[in-house]
C-alpha cells in the first residue's frame, strides 16, 4: 500500500513540474525574454532550451510511464475488457494517448519550431519576416499544447473522481 502512496506522489508531483515548468516557460518567461533585443533573445534561449529539454524530456517520459503503471498494474485497468468496457478506462486511455502525443508534440513540433527560430537569419541585426512568421507559429504552437494540458489535467480530475 505505501509503494502505491508513493508511486502516486511521484507521479503527481512529476507531472505538476512538467505542467508548472511549461506555464512558466510560457505565461512569463518567454514574454519577458521576447523584449530583449533580438541577440540577447538568443544568447538566453539557446541554452536555456538546451536545459530545457535536459530536464522536460524525462521529467515528460517518467510522467507517462508512471501514469501507465499507475492506472494499470496498481489501478484499476488490469484487463482489456476495464480498459475499453468502463468510463474510468476509457478515460484513462484517452488520457495516456493525449499525455503522450502532448509530450511529442512538445519535442517534434513546438520545441522544433522554437529551435528553429534560432537558425533564421537576421538583418540589421534585426527580424526578418520570417523570423516573425516562425515566432507566430511558434506561439500558435505553444497555445495548442497548453490547451492539451489543461485537458489532461480534467481528464485527471475526472479519474481522482472515480467516474
């Protein structure tokens, strides 16, 4: 019983890093960042993306590989028939697919798209065109994985309700 107490603490705490880390990264940091001129921009987001991924990047995967063990061999989803035949496992299956398209989604489209940003050519020492194209689809990017989360995060409520 206290392995499951705790199992479930590290996954809940790992996952309000994850979340939390995000809506820092996007709520305040980044809007602050982006009224550096457009050098200092670089010089802090480079590595602060570099860190970023050092940290996210397992933080997201032991999320999910928590949240699976969690629901299935110390929950309540220990047969197919729990997983597709009952609310709660239909729940639960939603929110591990969205959790893990969410945490690729973070890497392969946003993150890249962020990344990608750093690699577009400056004039006069200022953005170009497309470096204010790419910057708003970044942000369109960002939105779509924010708006994931807070999904996720109902869909958690959802399960700590038993439904």
């Amino acid at each position: 019983m206290w392995f499951v107490v705790l199992f479930q603490w590290l996954h809940v705490l790992l996952a309000i890093f994850w979340f939390g880390s995000v809506l820092y990264l996007n709520v305040i940091l980044i809007p602050t960042i982006l009224r550096l001129p457009i050098e200092q921009q670089r010089a802090v987001t480079i590595p602060l993306g570099a860190f970023s991924d050092r940290i996210l990047t397992p933080v997201s995967m032991l999320v999910i590989l928590f949240g699976i063990l969690r629901g299935t061999v110390f929950g309540q989803v220990q047969h197919v028939t729990r997983l597709l035949g009952t609310s709660y496992g239909r729940i639960f299956l939603a929110a591990a697919l969205l959790t893990i398209g969410l945490a690729c989604w973070g890497t392969f489209v946003s993150g890249r798209a962020a990344k990608h940003l750093n690699t577009i050519p400056l004039v006069n020492g200022g953005p170009t065109p497309a470096f204010t194209n790419q910057l708003q689809r970044v942000k369109m990017f960002v939105l779509l994985e924010l708006v994931g989360f807070f999904i996720i995060f109902t869909l958690m409520i959802l399960l700590g309700s038993g439904i």
